[in-house]
C-alpha cells in the first residue's frame, strides 16, 4: 500500500488530504504515482505543474525518488513569500 497525501492548494482542489494506492511493481518511483493520478483527468491535471514539490516518507525528494511498498508520498506546490 503507498499512502499519498495532498497539501494546500492540492488538496482544495482535489476536496481530499489524500488516499491510499494498492503498491503496484510499476509504481518504481514518485513520478509513477503522480502520472496514474494524473490520468484520472479532471481536477487532477493540478498535479501536472512544473514546480510541484514532493516528499518520501517525509522527506523532500524529487519525482525519480523511488518507491517501496509501505511508503507515504505527498505532493505540495512550492511556497513563495515575498
């Protein structure tokens, strides 16, 4: 099981913090995630930004990260201030 979180604007826009996804052999890295998520169309398409940020078990990584069973991803847009 891969448990995936969404943050801030991502999880506005997908109305949810996150889900589980059965692990998968074809779910090598964080990319692999994001692109089955990508395809359910729709509100999805948020996670298709160039400057989406992601994490591995809580740390920051990016979407060549591979992946494990039992391993948490979350997505997040970069945060500016200014």
């Amino acid at each position: 099981m891969i448990s995936v979180q969404f943050f801030a604007r991502y999880r506005e826009a997908l109305g949810r913090d996150g889900e589980a996804l059965e692990w998968s052999p074809t779910l090598r890295c964080l990319d692999d995630v994001r692109k089955l998520l990508l395809a359910r169309g729709g509100e999805w398409s948020v996670l298709a930004e160039q400057n989406l940020m992601c994490a591995r078990n809580q740390e920051l990584c990016d979407l060549q990260e591979p992946l494990a069973d039992g391993d948490e991803v979350a997505f997040f847009p970069t945060v500016t201030g200014g």
